[in-house]
C-alpha cells in the first residue's frame, strides 16, 4: 500500500469521501518522488488529455484538396463522388468545413 506523508490511501479517501483505489490511481498516475503536488499533477492531466483526441481523418493534403475544390465552386457531394472516390465521407468535409 502506497502512503504519503505517512498517511494510506484508505484514509485519505476517508476524509475526500472517495473510494481507495481513486486515490491510488491518482498518486501511481501523479507522484514524483514519493510528493505529490495537485500543479503538477492538473499540468500533467492536461498534457495527457490533449493527446488523446482522435487524429483527423484526412491528411493535409486532402484537407488542401478539398479547399481547392470548394473555391472551384464544387458541392462537398461532388468532391466526395468524383475528386476522392469515397476516401472520406460527406460528413467528413462537412465538418471539416465548419
């Protein structure tokens, strides 16, 4: 059982009203050197947070291509069905779009 400062997990989930075992986590996920300090730890949470989006679906170049396209006047359909050959889907460049 992990302590810090002395204290285990099951108590400091005592005084937090949480459970154990999310305390546990979170000192495994956060310490540094048997400290824990909650800046870091929020710094540390946002820097793993921001790299588990979902890739885009479509490289820079495709993403080029279908700008080029619209400028040309032609619909998202249109790029879809005849440009891409069904690549990416409609909703897809829609919501690359917006």
């Amino acid at each position: 059982m992990f302590s810090l400062f002395g204290f285990s997990t099951r108590f400091i989930a005592k005084i937090l009203s949480r459970h154990h075992s999310t305390i546990a986590r979170e000192l495994s996920r956060n310490k540094s050197k048997d400290f824990y300090h909650a800046e870091t730890a929020q710094s540390l949470y946002t820097k793993r947070r921001m790299s588990n989006f979902p890739k885009d679906k479509f490289s820079d170049i495709i993403g080029q291509i279908i700008s080029d396209k619209i400028t040309e006047k032609l619909s998202p359909e249109q790029i879809v069905h005849t440009v891409l050959n069904g690549i990416i889907f409609l909703k897809t460049i829609y919501k690359w779009i917006y």
